[in-house]
C-alpha cells in the first residue's frame, strides 16, 4: 500500500481498491456534473464526494477539484469546517422543494409514503440549514 499523503491527510490506496475509488470519483464528479444542469439534483455533495474519492486514488484529481473556482471553495470549507454557505443552502432546500413537489405530482403517492418522504426531505433540509455558513 502507498502511504501517500495528499492535502486531506487521506492515504492514497493501490491496487482494485485504488482503481474502485477513482471509478466512483468519477461517478459521483458525473452525478455533481448532472446536479449543475437539473435543478432538482444536488450538485455539491457529488462534487465533495468525489474529491473524498479522488484523494484516496488520484491526488492530482483531488487537485483539480480543490483549484477548481465555483466548487473548489465549498469543498475546502466543508472539510475545514463543515460549512455550506448561505447561497448553497438556499438553493439545496430550494430543490429539495422542488423534488418534493415534482414527486408529489408525478407519483401521486398514498398518506403514509408522502409523509415519509417529506420527513425524510425535512430532516435533510434541517441538516444543511444547521451547518456552519463560513
């Protein structure tokens, strides 16, 4: 095993296990790259996902998303701090909105499974609401 370090203090893995991370780096860096373009799926939480994957199997990857101008900061400050500016938390409990009202008037769903969702929806609204902003 290399016992790399890159700037989040990850050790860079080798092997099927290096080569498993980089492809779901690339996954979720295409699922962020997705979330940038609909406004129903989230964008940051792939792009931090996939730097967390990078930093275990490509550094330089992990380099590029950290340099990068529009998501590089938010996924310095959410590993630094666990903060989500006031900006990206707007915007990700607007689309939680959103979604919720795409599925409610796409799937019809009974009582219980629309009340499930919107739980579920509400305490992932209340989590990105409670993080620090800067």
């Amino acid at each position: 095993m290399q016992q790399e370090q890159t700037p989040a203090q990850a050790v860079v893995l080798s092997g099927p296990q290096r080569f498993l991370y980089l492809c779901l780096g690339f996954l979720m860096l295409g699922l962020g790259i997705i979330g940038a373009i609909l406004p129903v799926m989230p964008t940051t939480i792939f792009i931090i996902l996939a730097a967390w994957f990078f930093a275990r199997s490509s550094p330089k990857l992990e380099k590029r998303i950290l340099a990068h101008p529009q998501f590089g900061p938010l996924v310095i400050k959410w590993r630094d701090r666990g903060a989500i500016p006031r900006r990206a938390k707007k915007f990700a409990c607007g689309g939680m909105m959103i979604g919720y009202a795409i599925f409610l008037w796409s799937a019809q769903p009974g009582l219980y499974l629309g009340a499930g969702v919107a739980l579920f929806m509400l305490a992932c609204a209340y989590y990105v609401v409670s993080r620090p902003e800067e």
